[in-house]
C-alpha cells in the first residue's frame, strides 16, 4: 500500500492507496497540532510500503512523522518546492521558501491541463499561476475562511458556512453575527478569487483553466464566477506526478483528477473586469 500525507497547518491529511491497482483505500485527517498518537485516525503502517509526504507544518511535524514512520515502512519520499520540475519553472525569487502544498499544485494543474491557476482553500487561500510553456509566475496568499473568523474574535469560528446553503444566501446582508461574519468573509475570499484571476489573465493575454482545492474549496466554489473544477485529491495529484509509482501513476494519469475546465473566452475576463472597474 501507498501512505500519501498533505500536512497542512490545520489538518494533516493521509490517504491509502493500493499500489497493484491504484485503487484509492482509504482516506482520514488528524489536526495537524497534535500529536500523531496510534489509535487516532491514522492508518495501520504494517500494510504500507511506500510513503510520500507534501508537508507545509512547522519542521518538527516532519521530523516527528519521518521518524514514527523510518523504521515501519520501506521507503519514504518528501516533496520539496525546487527551482524546476516536470516542466514547470518555480516562479519565486527563492524557489525552495514555496510552500510544498503550493508547488504540488501548480506541478498537478499543469500535468492536467498544461498551464492553469489554482485555488488551494485551506488556513490560507493560495492562488498560484502557471502559463502554458510552464512558467510559474508566483501567487498570492490571503488568510483562509477560519482564520479569517478567528481574527474577528466575534464568537463565531465554529459555526462554519454550509457549502449546501443557498447561493444568494450568502450574498445577502447579515442579520445576525454569525450571518454577517460568514457573509463578509465568504465575499472578500471570493471577490479577492475572481478578480486577482481575472486581472492576470488580462495582464499574461492568456484565459487559464482553474482548478479548486483544500477543505474549504467547495464553499469558495460557489462564488467563483469563472470555469472550474474542485479537485480534492490535487496536492497528492503533485505527489503522484513527482514520486509516480504505480501503472497508472507512470502513465500520467492522477487519481480524481477532474476534466480540466473550458475557460472563457479572454475577451469576456476583459469586458468583465473593465465593467467592476466601473462599480
Ligand atoms: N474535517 C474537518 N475538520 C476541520 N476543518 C475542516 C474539515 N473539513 C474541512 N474543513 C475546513 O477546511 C479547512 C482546512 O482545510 P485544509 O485544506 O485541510 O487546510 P490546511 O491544508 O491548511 O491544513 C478548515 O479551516 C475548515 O474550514
Ligand atoms: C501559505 C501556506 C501557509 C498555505 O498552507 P495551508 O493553507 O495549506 O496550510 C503554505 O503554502 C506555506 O507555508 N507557504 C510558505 C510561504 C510561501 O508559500 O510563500
Ligand atoms: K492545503
């Protein structure tokens, strides 16, 4: 079996694969603060080979993980931001300071669909751009949904906004605390979403497919006005992509990958992002 973990800062993710048939297992999440003690929802490491790690925590979750797992299983690979990889140039001034889950990413969206921005909706909200060709052009960071309610320290950072709620719902105004919290940073994450993708693509004259992740992609999804996907599995799609080790991973094919969107029309980004210049 295949051990995939996407250490985050809130969650550290694993998922179980099976290495003959490529099958997805299994999968679970553990907060990423704590310790990882057996008898939590962690998997059995005695039916695990080979084990590949995306890790974006602080070094001693790595360092603690890499050390719980040496000795279990048979080999173990950590994905590190570099310079180049899989035809896709990192677009940091320093390469190595992206974060993992970031690169991973960018490397799965341009295997998908050569060249795409992608929206990872976890503590922060990333958005990272790769043009067709492969360059990387760097991103951005905005604080996630949850952090975005903690700051307020209003009282309302458990009660998270349902991605099944209606549509307009969360664009009316608030009328009670928690309304007007999750409406308001509902808004700035997906207006901050629509209009940084927008104004690249009129910047690089290029319409690029997006591609949506993280635990909080599906409510971030609601308000994207462009062509998209959800891809849950991406930052392991990285992984695949970077350490492929069954038939299907070495034939390039990424496990839940979604069939890449049709942007619009460049012309329509344009017109659109000339009219919100006029609000
Ligand atoms: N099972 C869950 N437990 C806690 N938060 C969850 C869960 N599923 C989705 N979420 C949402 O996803 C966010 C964490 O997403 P994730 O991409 O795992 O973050 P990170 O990669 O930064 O650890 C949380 O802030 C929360 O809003
Ligand atoms: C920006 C992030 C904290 C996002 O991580 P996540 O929300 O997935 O926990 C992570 O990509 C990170 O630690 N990046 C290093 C700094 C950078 O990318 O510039
Ligand atoms: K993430």
């Amino acid at each position: 079996m295949i051990l995939d973990l996407d250490i985050g800062n809130t969650l550290s993710k694993w998922r179980l694969k099976d290495s003959a048939s490529s099958e997805i297992r299994s999968r679970g999440a553990v907060w990423t603060r704590e310790e990882w003690r057996p008898g939590a929802d962690i998997p059995d490491l005695d039916i695990v080979d080979t084990v590949r790690i995306s890790s974006v925590a602080r070094r001693s979750v790595l360092a603690q993980t890499e050390q719980l797992l040496k000795d279990r299983v048979r080999a173990v690979h950590v994905a590190r931001s570099s310079r180049e990889a899989l035809g896709v140039t990192n677009g940091y001034v320093e390469p190595e300071r992206l974060g993992v889950d970031r690169w991973m990413g960018a490397l799965a969206g341009y295997q998908l669909a050569g060249g795409s921005c992608t929206v990872d909706c976890g503590s922060a909200i990333t958005i990272d751009f790769v043009l067709p060709g492969g360059r990387h052009l760097g991103g951005y960071i905005l604080p996630g949904l949850r952090l975005m309610k903690e700051s307020l320290k209003l009282g309302t950072r458990n009660v998270a906004i349902d991605p099944d709620s209606e549509a307009d719902e969360l664009l009316a105004p608030g009328r009670r605390t928690v309304e007007a919290v999750n409406h308001g940073i509902y808004m700035a994450a997906v207006s901050a979403v629509n209009r940084i993708y927008s104004e690249v693509c009129d910047r690089e004259g290029v319409a690029l497919p997006m591609l949506v992740t993280g635990g909080d992609a599906r409510v971030v999804s609601r308000g994207i006005r462009v062509p998209h996907a959800i891809w849950p599995d991406m930052v392991y799609a990285g992984l695949e992509a970077c350490f492929p080790l069954t038939a299907a991973e070495r034939a390039g094919r990424m496990a839940g990958a979604p069939v890449p969107p049709k942007p619009v029309a460049l012309e329509k980004i344009r017109a659109g992002l000339a009219f919100s210049m006029l609000l």
